[in-house]
C-alpha cells in the first residue's frame, strides 16, 4: 500500500510504502525533502527582495564597507544595550506621538532602530533631482488648476477628477501666493525595488510630518555612537531649521517690510505631530501658536504677544484646511482663525503650505503625476510613479476586483496606512469586507501592485534581520528654488515581512546617511583610499580611514568654534603623510574664530610660503577661478603632477585647535598621489 504526501509544490508528489513509516530515519528524510522543495518554489516564484546593506548576496555593498567592518567589532550585546539608552533618550525627550481612536494607551514612542540606513552621493543625486522636478511640476499643476486650467483644456487630467476633488477649494481661483509658491514644503515617499530602481509612492503636499524624526535620530545616532561619524562620511542634516526659516522667509508677502516675522500654528497638545510643531518652531526660533492667539488687526492676521499684538507675516500651519478658517470652511472649527483666508487672498498673509494644496497629493491625481511632469517641465519623469489603478473606471475595477488577493488598495484620500488592504498578508474575510466596500464606493480607492520593497537590517537580540522600508525625503520650495535636504525619514516595518511601514501601524524610524560626493568617488575606478594623517600636540601619529574632510564627527555638534576664512586671501597647505607639519608650533593649522586677526593671518600666509619653499614639490592651489574644479579633476585623476597638492580652504571643515591636520593621500592612481 503507497502512502502519498504532497509539500504544496507544482505537481510535486512524493511516494513511500506504508511499512516505512516505521522507520524514523526516512520519514526524517521525506520531510526533509519536503521542506526543501517547498524552499525552492518559493524562491523561485517569490523573487528575495533588494537588501541594501548586502545586495543579493553574502557581501556588504560598497556604502555599507565601513559600518559593516565597525558593526564586526562590536558585540551585540552591547549594542542591544545602546538601542535600550537611545529608546530611554527619546522618552526622557519627549519624543512621542498620538494615536487616535485607540483603546489602549495613546501616547506612544516611535520605536528607533540604531542601524542605519545609507545611501551613496550617486544615488542621492538621482533622487534629489527627480524630487525637484516633481516639486516643481507641482507648484506649476496649483498654480495652473486656479488659474487657466490649461491641463484640463488639453485633455492630460480630466476635469471631473478636479471639479469633483474635496481636497479642491474654490476659495483658492484666481490667487497667487508669493513667488507662485503652493507647497513650501513637500515629503515625497519613496520605495526602492533594487540597485537602481526608486519608485515615488505618494506625494505629501498638504502638512507633510516626520522632520523632527529625522534630526532627533541624527542628533541620537551622534549622541551614542560619536566614533562611527569618523569612519563614514555623512552630510549633515541639522541646516533643516535653518533652512525652513530662510525659505518661509524668502515667501513674504508684499505688504511686509524689513524681517518677516514667522510662526508656527498647532492645533493643540492633543494634535498627533504636536511635538514636531513644537520642535520646529523652537529650532526655527519663531513663536508657536494657536488659533485662539491669533486674530484680524487691521487687515492683518496678528498674534497676542505681552506688549499687544504683533502682525504675522508668514505662517506656517499645520491645520488641516477644513478648519483653517471657520467662516470660509468649516463653521464649528475652533482650530482657526475667522477670517484668515480673506487676508490671504488680499495679499497680508502668507499661509505655508497655501490652502488647496491637497489636490495635488490626491492618490487619484497621483497616478497622473508622469504626464503633469511632462506637461510643465516638457521631460520625462525621473522618478516614475508605481502603477495604478483608479477604480472610478469600470474596467480598472474590474480587474482590482479579480486581482483583489494581489494588489494592495488604498483609500484616495487616506493617511497613516489606515483604510487600506494589503491583498496577500489580508485573510479571506477581510478581502471580502474590502470587496463590498469597492463595490459600493470604488471612486474612493485606487490600488497598486505589491512591490518587493527593498530591506534594511535592523538590530534583534540575535543580530541583524532585514525589514521593509521606504524613504520620505523633505525639499523646501521658495522663490529661490528647491532645496532637497540630504536625508529624510525612513521609516521600517518592524514585523517580519510586514511591508507596511507606518508609526500608527507599528513601525518603526531609522538614520538615513547621505555619504559626501568624495564617500564614494571612483567607486567603479578600483582606486584605493588611504589614511588621513592627524598630530596631536605630542607629536604621535594618530591615523584614521578618511576619504574626505566629512569624516570627522561634525565640529558644532561637539561644541567647537567656527573659523570663516577669506578665500580671497586665505590658502590651505597640505603636509606630507608620515611627518608632522613644520614650523606650526603647538596651536596647529586651525583656531576659534574670536582668535582669528589679521596679523595670525599673514602670519599663517608667510609659515605656508616658507613650508612651500622647503618643499617645491608640493605646491598649493591659491583660491581663484576654478580653484575647486581643478582640484576635484585631479582627485578624479585629471592633469597634473605626481605629488602636488591642489587643496583649498573651503574644502576643510574647522577642527580643535589643538590638533594640526594633516590632510592625506585621497587616492592613488598609478604613481600620482593626489592630496586634499
């Protein structure tokens, strides 16, 4: 008599007799093949997702070198302890977030994972231009859909899916912010599905969250682990602030003189992004406010300071538009401020993000996003958009419906992962409750194919797991342009297998690294980088692996002073690796600025001619035209001649003046060393 056991394979049917079901042995052996058959199938129709520490094999991929080899000598154990101190930071910061319509405990901590996430100098370049090309074409489809409507007239989108859009506002026809500048601030979510394939997921032109994330988790990151900031070169992310304010600055409306006052208006405590609203306003040095602060002076929209109320040029808000102003839109709104949107549109105000901008991060609008970027900028998108479905036409719905079990579907003006259904983690009963749901309202949801987002390890008490992530990078858009902040906010799916990512959802945050343009020059020339030579006041070599000056942990983090130089007169040496500097005495190359006059500065002018004329044949390259190109050409390995030093002042960041830096040998190609 035959026994037979199918493993759930293609046609797979594995036979023995009876009597051998006595024998332990083989019946080991058969499920053994079984699992091993059920492994391949798998495999074979369930592609292994993109991992970007490890690629699709065993060895770190050149970004991940240098974490991986600090990342070997470390313990786990010990690391697992850090993640405990980093996790305990954020709750003593305060460093929470609020879920709404939930049982349980409301405050939550968005769990923080301690590996980071890297992209190179290569791949950013490609983001950050698509992402400008999207802000852009954004800003134009605003200004466009209030104004001419001339998309609508040339058949791109239709104009049933802007007439009847609830995220479009009437109140907004026929008014231009200043500079034509809708969406001031825009996060644009990313996927990644292999070694050079992004995909935009969604657009946030409305109140995009999460930047404080992103600087809380840099300023942890630096907090805990300050020697892995020497080994890798990262930019820096903490300009945010600093840049949001000069961008809501540069937004003025014309009835402002002098400094624009900006603010900050919350909706209140009990506002899920709360601590973010106060985050920023306290890094922006600008006043947070509330609707109750606010109120018409004059024609103007002023807040209630203790020496009366002062005019608000500029306000960024982070109310939603329904309740923005009680007598243009919602009427039981206490969020607002009466009459604001008629400021606004007289030209008193400037509102950041404009009112209407939820039109353009419509998931239904969305799926036009290719041809708005082509409309408007007249090229082809860089990033491209993942396919969709709209389900408001019938034969679309047609085919979500037969696929439900595939496709992931979302709510068109759904947020935080909430009203969706991810067809092939969804049991039987919720596919058929999110089938009659279609049914009824199918214009209210579009879908997508599940994509094979790409992973990331996080640190679990046994070591690294890799988890789903996706990436929501921050541009800044103002009259002088779009700024892309290097970095963003990467959020991870926490839950094995899990590709939902969302904080609501349980998911968690990681430190995003954006390597410098030298991190990972030549990446495919098979050049070697070689160490940097640093002399304390005792004389002793102290190497370190350097590529670029953005090894070296961020000066202002660790509380040194800034030292401006004068390209115009000022001119960097270089030394030779393995000596000290000569003729520099104990201070070193480099000082606090208060220390800074000009007699230092001939004084250093006249020790850099001597230390050129003791070695001729290293010769510097004085600040001027094309200082800088000249400069990178030879470290690319352009002209120039074996041993010369072509580096500038601007190229070096300020360092304690109790060192003297030596700046090393950046590549070697053939027998040219090229010195920075």
């Amino acid at each position: 008599m035959i026994l037979r056991a199918c493993d759930l394979t293609k046609n797979c049917v594995l036979s023995v007799e009876k009597n051998d079901w006595s024998r332990l042995e083989c019946r080991n052996r058969l499920f053994e093949r079984c699992r091993a058959r059920i492994r391949d199938i798998e495999m074979s129709e369930t592609p292994k997702p993109f991992d970007e520490m490890y690629g699709h094999g065993d060895t770190p991929r050149r970004p991940y070198h240098a974490y991986c080899q600090w990342f070997s000598e470390e313990d786990v154990a010990h690391l697992w302890r850090k993640s405990g101190q980093a996790e305990a930071l954020f709750r003593l910061t305060g460093i929470t977030f609020n879920v709404y319509g939930m049982d349980e405990e409301q405050e939550r901590l968005i769990p923080f994972d301690i590996v980071p996430r890297i992209i190179t100098a290569r791949e950013w370049q490609t983001l950050s231009r698509g992402i400008e090309q999207r802000v852009r074409a954004t800003n134009s489809f605003l200004h466009d859909i209030y104004h001419r409507q001339e998309i609508l007239r040339a058949g791109r989108v239709p104009s049933d899916m802007i007439a009847r859009n609830p995220a479009f506002l009437p109140q907004m026809i026929g008014v231009a912010p200043p500079g034509n500048i809708y969406t001031h601030i825009v996060g644009t979510d990313l996927v990644r599905t292999g070694e050079d394939e992004f995909y935009v997921l969604e657009d946030n032109a409305r109140t995009p969250s999460g930047v404080s994330y992103m600087l809380e988790n840099r300023e942890t990151m630096l907090h805990m682990f300050p020697e892995l900031f020497s080994r890798v070169p990262i930019r820096r992310v903490s300009d945010y602030p600093r840049s949001l304010r000069r961008s809501l600055a540069g937004c003025r409306p014309p009835v402002c003189e002098g400094t624009p006052t900006v603010a900050v208006l919350t909706p209140g405590i009990h506002n899920s992004a709360y601590y973010e609203h106060a985050f920023l306003a306290d890094q922006m040095g600008v006043e947070l406010v509330e609707g109750h602060d606010l109120r018409v002076v004059g024609g103007r929209i002023a807040m209630r300071t203790t020496r009366g109320y002062k005019p608000i040029d500029v306000l960024y808000r982070r109310v939603d538009d329904d309740f923005l102003d009680p007598l243009n839109f919602n009427s039981d709104s206490v969020l607002g401020v009466p009459g604001i949107m008629d400021v606004y549109r007289a030209g008193g105000l400037t509102i950041a993000n404009a009112p209407g901008t939820g039109i353009a991060d419509d998931k239904a609008i969305y799926s036009y996003m290719p041809d708005i970027v082509e409309f408007y900028t007249g090229e082809q998108a860089i990033l491209n958009n993942v396919p969709t479905w709209r389900c408001s036409e019938p034969d679309a719905l047609a085919y979500v419906l037969d696929n439900l079990s595939d496709l992931v579907v979302k709510e068109v003006h759904g947020s935080g992962g909430h009203g969706m259904l991810v067809g092939p983690a969804a049991s039987k009963k919720e596919t058929a409750a999110f089938r009659a749901k279609l049914v009824v309202a199918p214009a209210t949801y579009i879908a997508q194919p599940t994509l094979a987002l790409s992973t990331v390890p996080i640190l679990t008490k046994s070591g690294l797991a890799p988890r789903h992530v996706d990436l929501r990078p921050f541009a800044l858009a103002s009259p002088r342009g779009v700024e892309i902040i290097p970095g963003g906010l990467t959020r991870v799916a926490l839950t094995r297998g899990s590709l939902v990512v969302n904080s609501s959802q349980g998911g968690g945050t990681k430190d995003t690294w954006v390597l410098e343009d030298w991190g990972d020059v030549g990446e495919n020339s098979g050049r070697r980088v070689l160490d940097v030579a640093i002399y304390g006041t005792d004389g002793k070599h102290r190497p370190h692996d350097w590529c670029g000056p953005a090894h070296f942990p961020d000066p202002v983090q660790r509380g040194w002073k800034r030292m401006d130089l004068d390209p115009d007169r000022e001119r960097a040496t270089s030394g030779i690796p393995g000596t000290p500097w000569p003729h520099w005495g104990t201070k070193g190359y480099w000082f606090p600025a208060a220390r800074q006059n000009k007699s230092r500065q001939r004084n250093m002018r006249r020790r850099s001619r001597a230390h050129q004329r003791a070695d001729g044949a290293h010769r510097v390259d004085p600040w001027g035209v094309g200082g800088r190109e000249r400069m990178l050409a030879n470290a690319e390995g352009g002209a120039g001649t074996p041993g010369q030093t072509t580096g500038t002042a601007r190229n070096f960041r300020h360092y304690p003046s109790t060192q003297r830096v030596c700046p090393g040998v950046v590549t070697r190609d053939n027998d040219t060393q090229w010195y920075l």
